[in-house]
C-alpha cells in the first residue's frame, strides 16, 4: 500500500516545499529547467528536507531517463546494469541516495561514465559531502545545500493530508503540535498524520499523538552529521559558559542515549577546556558520570545537569592545549637534541637533587641544549595559574 508521503509527494518544484533559495523565479533549480540543461550535483541537508522530492521533480519536468539507486542497498551489479543502459540514451540520470556510502569499486565504476558524459549523477546525501564524498566525485559535481523546512512551511503543508483523508479534521492546535515535534523533516510529520488517522480515526487530538509520540524528532543520528554537530555544539557551549546552551545540548545527548561519547567529550572538556582555571573539574566530571552510571535511566540526568552546569560555569583555560602543541610542534620540526648529561640515567653524580635546597629547588638546566631557551607553558588568566606560576617565579628568584 502506498504511504501518505509518497502520495503526497510534489511532482513539479513549484509544489516543493521550502528551499525558495533554489527553486522559484529566477533560482537555480527553475532555471535549469527553463533552460532545459541539467548538471551533476549533489544535493545535501537534513532527513526530509525533499532532496529525493526535488531529484524526482527535476526528473518529470526534464523527461529525462533516469534510474535511482542506494548506495548502501544496491549491489555492484545493479551499478553495472544502469551503465550498461546508459550506453543506449544521451540523457541517462542516475539518483544515488545515501552517496557517501558508495564503496570504492562502485565509486571508480561511477567515475568513468560521469567524466565520459554517458551518465548525469544526482546524489543525494544526509552527511557533509566536503567530509565523506570521494573528492574525485566531488571535483565533478555541484553541491547545491537544501536548507531545514521551517515549522511554518509544514504546519502550511499538513492541510494536503486531506487530498488523501477527505474526512479528517485537523485543528490548528494539532498542527502545530506535529510541525514542532516534526523538527524540520516533512516526511516524519506525514507519517505521524498517517499514523494517527488510522489509529484514531478522522479527529484525533494532542493528547492522543502523546500516548503514541512525545519526543521531538531530533536530528542527531549518531552515523551522521547531525549527532556530531550536537556534540560539537555541546563542547562549544560549555566553553562559551552558556548555562542554557549546555544543558540544552546535553538534554539532546541524554536522549540519542549514546552515553559513551557524551561521557568521553565531557571529560575531554574537564582538561581542554577547564583545564588548570579548576584543576577540580575532571575529579568532578569522573565523579559524576559514575553516579550516572550507577543511577541509570530515568535519573541518570541529575548528576550530568549538576556538572554540566558547574562546567559551564567554570573559569576556563586552555593552557594545557597551547602547552602540548607548543612542545609537539616543536618535536616535529626536529627540535629535539640530547638529553642534559646531568639528568641522564648515568649521570657521573652531576645532579643536583631538588629536595635538598631551599624551597625545594636548584638552578640547573632540563632540556636539551639547542632548546634550552624554549618557553611553551604560559599561565591562563585565572587565580590558581597565576597563583602557581607567581609561586614558582619566586621561588626562582
């Protein structure tokens, strides 16, 4: 039985929804088919956003030969038999959905017939192409951004649910309630209005959708752009110090329910970006996510917000950062030299032992001598650095 969302989906791009940046008079996407030309592009951006819509939309108004393929479900052979059929039209288009899962012998099977001409390719992708497309492929191909669809765009859309389901009633109130938990994807809005007509009849209310669905539909899978660019936004905000940023992003992570990742940043944000303004912080962090371990679901989030709220907080440095890549930079350029013989493993009763001075400290020279003038670590602009590196410079004095 056919879906509601492939009944309803557009077959001109006037009918497309949102990307009015592309399609409508004077944009790209209209001009190619008012000049009747078509390129090889990519088209990129969020679960149902119409990058399937707008292939097929181009493909009616052109009246092209085309033939769509997966990526990921399709087979070498099935790649080889569209090639085939390309040697016998001009205009053959292949769709290939999901493109960044191509495998190299399809990808270099690909190649050929698009540097050759005998093949139009229009992939389709929910991940970065600049990051997962081969860039042979990628040098070949215009990458043409779709952008999110607004709530607005699809609580105007859900009215076409009654080209199908004549009877339905929809109130306001249930259209906006699924367009905001429909967070950009058209498809998931009309397949949640499919759902409930038939499980509910022709009038359903909010508090039916609830017994059913009560999450927003995030876009975060964690094999996608998507979930990483939520963890991305998560370290970013903590190290902004926006409370509300950082606990909005970690109530995001808590319900991908990939705690391991979300653990793993946040101790990577307790030293890279805390650092030594709160030395406190990883014991914090660790402490935490142990009791979240321990809590489990549904309570586990009690300890995480106590932190994540301390994180962002926080006085913060990155001195632990800049010192590290200062020493490494070096290393790599070759400054490496030999090791001071008074402080080699053999070293002929040269060394001065520390603990035997005043304050527990002797001028005596540490690293190599073609280096010996390096200076990587420079304290961070909060009281425990200065505090430590005053200490020490006095004690040096």
């Amino acid at each position: 039985m056919e879906p509601l969302t492939e009944k309803l989906r557009p077959k001109k791009l006037y009918e497309v929804v949102g990307q009015s940046h592309i399609i409508g008079e004077g944009k790209l996407l209209s001009n190619l088919v008012k000049n009747k030309r078509l390129f090889n592009m990519i088209f990129y951006g969020n679960s149902g956003c119409g990058k399937t819509t707008i292939a097929l939309a181009l493909m009616n108004e052109l009246d092209v030969h085309y033939r769509m393929l997966n990526a990921t479900i399709n087979s070498k052979k099935d790649f080889e038999i569209v090639f085939e059929e390309a040697k016998m039209y001009d205009d053959l288009v292949l769709i290939v959905d999901e493109i960044h899962r191509m495998n190299k012998d399809k990808q270099d099977l690909l190649l050929s017939y698009i540097e050759s001409g005998k093949i139009i390719l229009i992939g389709l992708t929910n991940s970065n192409p600049f990051h997962s497309i081969n860039p042979a492929i990628r040098s070949r191909c215009q990458m043409v951004l779709l952008k999110e669809i607004t709530e607005d765009d699809i609580f105007n859309s859900l009215d076409r649910v009654k080209e199908v389901y004549r009877d339905i009633e929809l109130s306001d109130d249930v259209k906006r309630y699924i367009s905001k938990q429909s967070n950009g994807d058209l498809r998931y809005a009309y397949n949640l209005m499919e759902f409930c007509y038939n499980g509910f009849g022709n009038s359903f209310t909010i508090d039916d959708i609830k017994t059913i669905n009560n999450n927003i539909n995030f876009f975060h899978d964690k094999n996608e752009d998507g979930y990483y660019d939520v963890i991305s936004a998560f370290q970013k905000s903590i190290r902004g110090s926006d409370v509300d940023a950082s606990v909005h992003y970690l109530v995001r992570l808590i319900e991908a329910g990939d705690f391991d990742i979300l653990y793993r940043r946040m101790l990577v944000i307790a030293y890279e970006d805390i650092g030594l303004a709160n030395p406190t912080m990883p014991i914090k962090v660790l402490t935490a996510i142990e009791s979240a371990e321990r809590l489990g679901l549904p309570e586990l989030y009690k300890p995480l917000t106590s932190v994540v709220i301390d994180m962002a907080l926080s006085p913060k440095s990155n001195t632990v950062e800049r010192t590290y890549l200062a020493a490494i930079n070096d290393l790599k350029k070759g400054n490496v030299g030999r090791v001071p013989k008074h402080i080699r493993t053999y070293n002929e009763n040269l060394y001065k032992y520390p603990h035997d001075y005043k304050n527990h400290w002797v001028k005596q020279q540490y690293l190599p001598d073609n280096i010996k003038s390096s200076v990587y670590y420079k304290p961070g602009d909060n009281k425990y650095e200065i505090s430590m590196y005053d200490f020490n410079q006095k004690i040096k004095s």
